[in-house]
C-alpha cells in the first residue's frame, strides 16, 4: 500500500472539512467549525481493477482558508501528492479563487493532479460551463458534502490518478 499527501484547498467555509469528513467517516455534521491552520485526516481507499486492485492511504491535509494563496508559501503543501480544490456553488466568488488555486497547485507540482470540486449542489445549482474558457485546465466535478452526492468519485478518481503517476 502507498500513501499520498492531499492537499483540501479552498475559500473559508466551502465545504473541504466536510468533504474530507464525509469521506473518512461517512457522516456530515452541520455544526460548523472553521479549521484553524491543518487538520489531517487519514483514509485507505481501494482503487479497483483499473488499477490492479491495489489500496491507497490518503493523508487529508485539511487546510484553513485563510490562507488563500499564501499556503504554497508554507511547508504544509510540502511533498503534496495531490489536491481537491473546492468551491461553493452558492458562491461565485469561491469558484474564481478555486480557478487560482489550481493553477497555483500545478505550477508549483507540475504533474501533480489537481481536481476542482464546486461543493454544496444541494442548496445551489451548479454553475455553467467551467472548462477551459473559464480558467480550468481539467476536469470539474460537482458534490454535496452533506448528501454524499459526488463524494465517493471525487476521492476515488484522484487516487486513482496518483496511483497512476507513482506507478
């Protein structure tokens, strides 16, 4: 079994906490707590046959919004084998800063992956096209932390694609 270091990135109160809890414990908690500096949290996914059957151990880095792009300034990103940039549905200002972060991320770990998940579908509709035009190199994936809806794929394709890049 490996471990990888991902890296949850994104604006105050988007839903990366969430998502990384719904993930770990199948469970959303809708008392919100905003995370100071890092939590992290550690999750064994199977990765199925595409990729030989094999069981990643991800190590959530969740991180504080607050820090914005000044996180790739600070030791946590460090060795980050990949990242889930979130943004909020209901917010399109997140989404634009989600579109920065990314980019940060790739520049900085070029070949890494990077997926951008637009968070809480549940109480908003997801926004239009978010391709190319939009400031998005890939692929854009929808969820609600709180339905689980998207959740289980988001977490799977990344480990999958890291999986694939240290093989």
């Amino acid at each position: 079994m490996i471990s990888a270091k991902v890296m949850l990135l994104g604006d105050i109160g988007v839903g990366k906490t969430s998502l990384a809890r719904r993930c770990v414990f199948n469970k959303f908690e809708s008392d919100y707590k905003t995370t100071i500096g890092v939590d992290v949290l550690t999750h064994d996914i199977g990765l199925g046959p595409d990729c030989g059957g094999e069981t990643l151990r991800l190590v959530l880095w969740d991180t504080d919004g607050d820090f914005g792009d000044r996180i790739f300034d600070t030791v946590y990103v460090a060795g980050a084998s990949g990242a889930i940039v979130v943004a909020d549905a209901s917010r399109p200002s997140t989404i634009v800063k989600a579109a920065s972060l990314a980019q940060r991320f790739e520049e900085r770990f070029p070949g890494r992956p990077a997926i951008v998940i637009v968070n809480k579908v549940d109480i908003a509709p997801p926004p239009g096209d978010l391709g190319p035009a939009a400031g998005f190199a890939g692929d854009v994936l929808y969820s609600s932390a709180k339905t689980g809806e998207g959740v289980a794929e988001l977490f799977q394709r990344l480990g999958a694609a890291i999986w694939r890049r240290a093989s």
